[in-house]
C-alpha cells in the first residue's frame, strides 16, 4: 500500500512539473556557424528581449553562406513541449523560410543531425510562431537552413520543456 501511496505521489509531483513547463533557452549557451557582425551574436536570440527591430541590438544573424546554423545548449537533456520563434522585423523575413529546427543530444555536424522537430514554412517579418516538439528530448536545439546560400537570422528562440531525469515521467 506504501508503495501505491508513493507511486501516486510521484505521478501528481510530475503532472506538476509539466505544468511549470519554462523557457529553458534562458540559462542555455548559443552558438551560430559565423557572426554577421559584433553585434549579431547568437546569444542576442536567447537574451528575451522580443524586439524584432534588427538594427536595436536584439537579433542573431549569421554571415551570407552554404547552411547557416544556430544552436542552443540547454546544458542538460529536457523534454521540449515547444519552440517559439520570433522572426526579423524591419525586412528579410522570408530569409527564414525552410529552417529546419532540431532537437537531440548530439552535436555531430555541429548538432544538425538531431531529430526534426517542425520545419519553419513561413514567419512573417516581425512575428512569432510556435512549433510543437511533442516526444522530443534533447540538450541541443539547433536551427539551419540546410543547403541555403544565405544569411539566418533569429531575433527570440524560446525553448519550452523541463529537465529530463531517470525518474519516471507521467505524461
């Protein structure tokens, strides 16, 4: 019966859990494949300023080249419910057009052979969009424009999920 009564116990703390489901990318570490300029920096995509204005200092942007990426390590595994994604707003928005969004726990190939998480189809400039990650865990979000010769450019990466564990999960 103790058992029972520590099992239920267990499942009610992890239904908690994934209610208090947090932007993870916060206390993550970004990187990109080439720096635009000093002051695109990847981590300005996970400093949770919202602003899509390029030019006020907020945005990531990569140079102009063959499969530009950009990656976040969440510096542990979690289980990602979702991804939002805030796009440039003063133009090229349609320069985020095919992005794929990875999750996983490799960063072979700079972590661009993870698991698909969603494809970007559309953002228009300024917007946000949320992309579903439903049974994916990782340490490593990346994004990539695979094949692209072009610049990418992220102005907010917010990465929903919580730490995974050994413990068992009730969802």
């Amino acid at each position: 019966m103790e058992l029972l009564h520590s099992a239920a116990l267990l499942c009610i703390l992890c239904m908690a859990a994934a209610q208090n489901v947090r932007n993870v990318a916060l206390q993550g570490r970004a990187t990109q494949s080439t720096i635009y300029s000093g002051t695109t920096s990847a981590i300005n995509a996970i400093d949770g300023n919202l602003n899509s204005n390029f030019h006020h200092g907020s945005c990531s942007c990569t140079n102009q080249e063959v499969s530009p990426w950009w990656r976040v390590d969440l510096l542990r595994p979690h289980r990602i419910s979702h991804i939002i994604i805030t796009n440039r707003g003063d133009c090229c928005g349609e320069r985020l057009n095919g992005a794929k969004i990875l999750v996983g726990n490799s960063l072979e190939n700079n972590g661009n052979n993870n698991p698909i998480c969603a494809e970007v189809t559309s953002i228009p400039n300024g917007d946000t969009k949320t992309f579903q990650c439903p049974n994916l865990v990782g340490q490593y979000v990346s994004i990539i424009l695979q094949g692209k010769n072009t610049y990418l450019q992220l102005c907010e990466v917010q990465v929903f999920g919580i730490p995974e564990s050994n413990e068992p999960l009730c969802f």
